[in-house]
C-alpha cells in the first residue's frame, strides 16, 4: 500500500493526529519480486515425505522373516523395522528400492504392522 497515495492512511500516521513522519513517505516495491522472494525454493532439499506404505507391505506380505515375528515379544517392533529396512532397500536378492519412513514414522508402521499381526493370529486359534 502507497501511503503517500491513501489521504485516509496518510492522515493516521501524519501530524496534527497521528505521528509524527514526514510527509514524503513514499514506498516503491516490486510486489511480483517479493511474491518470487518469498516463494524461493531452500537450497537444501528435504527427504520427500510421499511413503509408497502399499509397496511396503507387498513387499512384507510373503516373507518368512514376518512370519517368524512374534508380536507379544519384546523386540518385535525393532524386527519389524529392521525387516522393512531389509525389503526396502535395494540389494542384489531383489530389484525393489522403496522409500523407508523416517525412524518415527516407521516405529508408528511397526506397531500397527505387529497389531495386524497379533489380530490375524488370534482370529486363526
């Protein structure tokens, strides 16, 4: 806003009422250039937050390793973790590159990976 140009604003901010500056304020601003500034991309990228959790447990579905888990045990949750780190990452046994969750994230995945687990067992007994 053009202070200078608005009387209604300039009478606010300009003696005998309002403060006391000087009748010249003027500002001039590229308004596009800082819509452009404030837009500005940060130089370090971030790890992309979109987490395939479908590819994820494809990848689980099969997997002896889930099978031998034992949801009441301790560690459970850490095996969990440790075997979607195993599927996930690219290696010579299998060609999937999946995107892992950051560590909170995938201990949340875990948990209700190890509750799934523990309902589907019992319903079987």
């Amino acid at each position: 806003m053009l202070l200078a140009e608005r009387e209604g604003a300039r009478d606010l901010v300009f003696a005998p009422t309002g403060l006391w500056f000087s009748h010249e304020l003027h500002m001039e601003v590229d308004v596009a250039a800082l819509i452009a500034q404030a837009k500005a991309k940060p130089k370090s990228g971030g790890r992309p937050k979109e987490i395939d959790y479908e590819a994820i447990l494809l990848a689980l579905i099969e997997d002896d390793r889930l099978r031998a888990i034992k949801p009441n045990e301790r560690s459970s949750e850490t095996q969990v973790m440790k075997l979607i780190h195993n599927v996930c990452d690219a290696c010579d046994e299998h060609d999937r590159n999946i995107r892992v969750p950051e560590s909170t994230e995938l201990r949340a995945f875990a948990k209700k990976v190890i509750a799934a687990i523990e309902k589907n067992r019992s319903a079987q007994k």
